[in-house]
C-alpha cells in the first residue's frame, strides 16, 4: 500500500447471539487502511459495514481475529482504553447528526473538547478554526431546531473534526440530506482529507458518496467481495 497502514484488519469475525440463533456479521474479513484515504466500504443492509466501523472505532470489539487500529489490538483495549483512543484520535459522524438540542452550536462542537486537558482559550479558538473550515461562524449561537439538516450535518463534521482526528469514521453521513446538501457536505470532506491527511471511511450505499470515493471495499454477507481503486 502508498501510505503508512494505520488499521489493519486480520481474521476478523464478529458474531451476535439473535433469538434465531448466532448471526455472524462479519465472516473472516482482511483489509489495511492507510493514511490519508478517502474510502468507502458499501453493501447492502446487513452486509457488515456498521459492525465493522463500529469495531475500528472501538464502539464494539471482534469475536475472532484482530482489528489493530492506530497501534492498538481492539480487542485488547479495556472500557478506559477505548475511550481514550475514541476521544483523543477518532472522529464519528452519523447519519442522525447527534447534536444535543439544548447547546449551541459552538456548545456542540466544544463538547469533545471538554474531556481534553486544555484551557479555555485553546478550546475556543479549535471550535473556532473548525467552525471556520465549515462556513459556520455566523452560526456559533444558534442551536439545532434553528438550523437546516444540511447545516446539522455541517456542524456534527465540526465536532468531528475539531480534535484533528487522525481517522473520521462516516455511517452513512448523507442519509437524511438532499442532493445538494450533500455534494456541499461531501466536497468539504474531501478538502479537509486533503488539508489535515485525515484517513475518512464511510460506511454507505449512497451512489452520492460512492461518487467521491479513492477506494471503494464491497461487502456481501459479511465478507470482502471486492476490493477497488477507484478514479475519483
């Protein structure tokens, strides 16, 4: 791979016990991911793709094999250990934004910052620069029931964001927009992928954000069916 692999995927399984029966999820997938990518693992529903970003993300852990993230066996991580690589290296977007109605945006986007040993003046001016980066200073006091979606989602990458996460985890980051809305939200990450070498991967099936990926992983039933290079 051209970059430095900063997650590496080796044998991993993911099973859930269902009033059916144990389901597996994930069924022995073996991928690296490398710095600064711009990648989408796509697939129909239930073909894996939100079991595998939550275990990169350290929101889950495998039931067979190892996903070594940032230098670190997930799977090996205790509940305190996860956290600090989840609050101090990782960034998430959701398709359901997350904000929390009753802060303002500058609030929202300040809130991954308040578990950091920084100072009033530093986290002010991140929330700040982040803000910046998504054309939302004029925003900094309003609160979500104010914004449109597409600015809702422009805020929840600001929050993301404002730590300079060295990876951005995206579950299907443009379900609840336009097409508009989300060419505009889908050109900033690309931006910011560029400016600050953040490694971003999607979990989709959104022609839309398949349209901007450099690589693009297929899963089907929870396995690796393609792995591509694409020309965007």
């Amino acid at each position: 791979m051209e970059n430095s692999v900063i997650i590496s995927i080796q044998g991993l399984k993911k099973h859930f016990i269902t009033p059916g029966g144990r389901f597996t999820a994930l069924n022995g997938i073996d991928i690296e991911f490398g710095k600064a990518e711009f990648t989408g693992v796509v697939g129909p529903s239930g073909s894996g793709k939100t079991t595998l970003l939550n275990i990169i993300g350290s929101l889950d852990s495998p039931s067979e094999g190892k996903a070594i993230v940032l230098g670190q066996s997930i799977g090996e991580l205790n509940v305190k250990q996860a956290a600090l690589l989840r609050r101090s290296r990782l960034g998430f977007i959701f398709q359901s934004y997350n904000l929390l109605p009753v802060y303002t945006v500058f609030e929202n986007v300040e809130f991954p910052l308040l578990l950091l040993k920084l100072n009033d003046g530093q986290r002010k001016k991140m929330v700040m620069d982040s803000l910046e980066w998504l054309g939302l200073t004029d925003k900094v006091k309003s609160k979500p029931a104010q914004l449109s979606g597409g600015e809702c989602q422009r805020v929840a990458i600001a929050r993301s964001m404002v730590k300079k996460p060295e990876i951005v985890l995206a579950d299907e980051p443009t379900a609840n927009l336009d097409a508009a809305n989300s060419h505009h939200i889908l050109k900033t990450m690309v931006q910011l992928n560029k400016e600050f070498k953040t490694t971003f991967i999607f979990a989709t099936h959104d022609d839309k954000v398949i349209g901007y990926l450099r690589r693009k992983i297929s899963l089907i039933d929870g396995k690796v069916a393609k792995d591509e290079i694409t020309n965007n």
